[in-house]
C-alpha cells in the first residue's frame, strides 16, 4: 500500500515516541490524533464500534506518519468493560512491562452526563468511569486524561465527582446509603478537572468539553501543572473554515445549464455565514452550533435538534440531513437536496469533520450516516493536542529531574 505523506503541520510523532498511550473509547480518532501530535506514541486503541475500529485500522495503515503505531500499536475491537491490557496488549507487550505506560486516555460515554440525555449518571449503564479507575488501578499510568461532556461539572454530579476525585487521590465521598466514605486512593493527584472550549483551539464550534488530569504521585511530586491556554484569540469562523470544500462542492455546476442556480447558491451560503460572523464578532464569532453523532437507535443523520438546526440556518447551512460527497452528489442528481434546498446546502461528513477538527487527511468508514456518527461524537483533534502536549510538559520534567538524581 502507498502510504500517504502528510502535511507539515501534522506535527508526525518521531520513530520512536518519547512518550506512550493507551486508549479506550477511541472512537473515531479525533482524541487519537491530537495526542499523536502531541507527542505520544500509541500501544493500543480500544473501541466497540465497528466502524470507527475500521477508521482507525484505515488511517494507522494508510499514513505516514502513523508509522510507528503500525508496528506497535494494537487496535482492538473489544467492550472495555473486557479489555486486559496484559493480555491483549501484544505488539508492545515487552515495551509495556519494560517502561510503564505514560498516559492513559479516554472519552468515556458521554450520555449519562448530557444535557440532551436523561442524566442519569452513575445509574447509567453507559457509564464506564469505573471501568477506567479499574484499568488506572491495573496500569498504573504516570498520567490520566479522561473527557467528558460539560454535563457533568453540573452541581447534581458533584457527589459523583467527588467519587472519582477519592478513587484517583483519597479522601470521602457520599455512598448510596447516604453515609461518607473514605477512600485511601491510588496514589494520583488531581491536577485540573475543568472545561476547554473547542474555539479557543481554532475548532469551528461550539463544543465545550469537561478534561480531567490526573498524574501518579511520584510523577508530580514538586512539579506544577499548567492548565492549556487558548491558541486563537478570535474564533476561526464556519465561512472561513469551510468556504474551501463549499466552493468545491458548488464548482461542478458552475457551468452548465445550472450555472446561475450554482453561483447564485453559493454566494447566498457564504454571504449568510460571514454576516453571522461579522454580527457575532466579540461575542463567540460565527461558529457551528455543538455537532452530535445521534443514537443508533434512530434513523438517519442530521445536525442536532431543532435549536442548532435553527443555528445552521443563520449560517446559511441546512441542518436537515447529511449530504452526499461530490462524486456521489453527481451520480445519484441529489443536487436539489444536497446543495440547492431552501435553508442551503447541507453538510457533507468532510466538512462535518471539518468542523470537528479533523485534518483533511483523516477518512472514516462505513456508510455516510455511520460516518457521520464517528465525526459527530468525536473529541475534537486540536484541544487534545493541548491536553496532551500540556501533560507531556509534566512528564518532562519528571523525566528530566529524575535523570538528574541518577
């Protein structure tokens, strides 16, 4: 297979990370490829999902710049709450033994904490924070990033907060039956559980997202963390993030007999999104409204509730549906759906990604509504790439002082 050269500023991993990762709910990759960038090199990546274990499997093999995590990562299709990492760890399972693990990641489930959802919480099957303090407990990683939806910083989790916070570092928490409980911990200590906005990392959306740091004991010590700071002081706008991959899907009919119709379309969807953003300007900018995967229980894809379906339309942008890709467009004649509706073009699961940060070189597979799940429940590549090159800033100078002392 010929494997793809990436762009520069996919900032690739060199052959040999300095630091290491395991992943569970890996989705599609967008935590996956910020913490590449960051600087860490993969062991594992485990997800249930058919589909998105197959876009991981496509992308690790078809780019360059994944090349160490040919050789040493394993992509596992496997329920986490079924995941031993001894045993199914196996093209790094001497690494592993050898060095430890640097950093255990995860985006666990986010419904039992969405404000779209019931809130259940703890009581939500879905949840798997247990799940992940078990393999903290297993592994014992010199750090942990686990991220969530911003629902669960909402006072009614704080007793369930304050579980996690005692299981990682010690201290009480409210049982079921009402009395306290006092935790010893695992010898980790809480350095931030807070919320990053996707926006302020140059992701086009509306997309906050609850990041929890832990570090292992011996591995802070007398270090400090610093929390990631904004990398865009101004928003990057939905015109300007995606008038490139517009302007392409609108070019094959600009001539021809609905050459009019095409120009006309398109210069209406960019001069709706830029008055959007020049109205929005010091107030959050012209940004997509939060993108969702859906249930799989439901039908097809659309772009969220009626709320953002309303927020897309004031970027001149229907919310109704996905769209099919250009070449798709021209062999099924879905113009009239796909880019000529009366609320605007529709978005294709590309510009969907776009969105969501991904670079352009990432594919997805399965079907375009299964696709469009994987980029709509995804964590955003750009603000993982802050967590994670926040974490390795730590892990360095743990590194650094403890070659001092030897």
């Amino acid at each position: 297979m010929t494997h793809t050269k990436e762009p520069e500023s996919a900032d690739p991993v060199s052959v040999q990370p300095e630091f290491t990762s395991i992943e569970i709910c890996a989705g599609a990759g967008g935590q996956a490829i910020g913490l590449h960038q960051a600087g860490f090199g993969h062991l594992a990546l485990v997800e249930i999902d058919q589909y998105a274990v197959k876009t991981l499997e496509l992308n690790i093999e078809d780019h360059e710049v994944w090349a160490w995590e040919r050789e040493h990562c394993d992509v596992l299709s496997a329920d986490v709450k079924h995941f031993e990492p001894y045993r199914d760890v196996r093209k790094s399972a001497d690494l592993l033994k050898r060095q430890g693990l640097d950093l255990l990641a995860g985006g666990v489930p986010c419904p039992p904490f969405s404000h779209a959802g019931k809130q259940l919480g703890k009581d939500d099957e879905r949840d798997l924070f247990p799940r992940m303090l078990e393999l903290v407990e297993i592994l014992k990683p010199r750090a942990v990033m686990i991220e969530n939806v911003r629902g669960i910083m909402d006072p009614k989790f704080s007793d369930y907060r304050d579980y996690i916070q005692a299981k990682l570092q010690g201290g009480t928490y409210l049982g079921d039956d009402g009395q306290m409980v006092t935790e010893p911990g695992l010898d980790y200590t809480v350095c931030k559980w807070g919320i990053l906005e996707a926006s302020d990392f140059g992701v086009p959306q509306l997309r906050p997202r609850a990041i929890l740091v832990a570090f292992r004991n011996d591995v802070i010590k007398d270090l400090k963390y610093e929390w990631p700071t904004a990398t865009h002081e101004d928003p990057v706008s939905v015109a300007e993030a995606l008038e490139p991959t517009m302007r392409a899907r609108f070019e094959p009919y600009f001539e021809g007999v609905r050459s009019e119709q095409a120009h006309r379309a398109f210069e209406r969807w960019l001069k709706k999104a830029r008055e959007r953003d020049a109205e929005l300007k010091g107030k959050g900018g012209g940004i997509a409204p939060t993108l969702v995967g859906g249930s799989k229980k439901h039908g097809g894809a659309d772009l969220g509730p009626s709320r953002a379906k309303a927020a897309w339309k004031q970027l001149g942008v229907s919310g109704l549906g996905v769209a099919n890709d250009i070449e798709t467009c021209v062999t099924k004649q879905s113009e009239n759906r796909d880019l000529f509706g009366d609320d605007g073009p529709m978005l294709t699961v590309r510009q969907a990604a776009i969105i969501q940060g991904f670079p352009m070189e990432w594919d997805f597979s399965g079907g375009k509504t299964a696709q469009y799940r994987q980029v709509g429940n995804a964590f955003p590549p750009p603000v993982a790439k802050a967590v994670g090159k926040s974490i390795i800033d730590v892990l360095k100078a743990a590194r650094e002082r403890e070659q001092e002392k030897g």
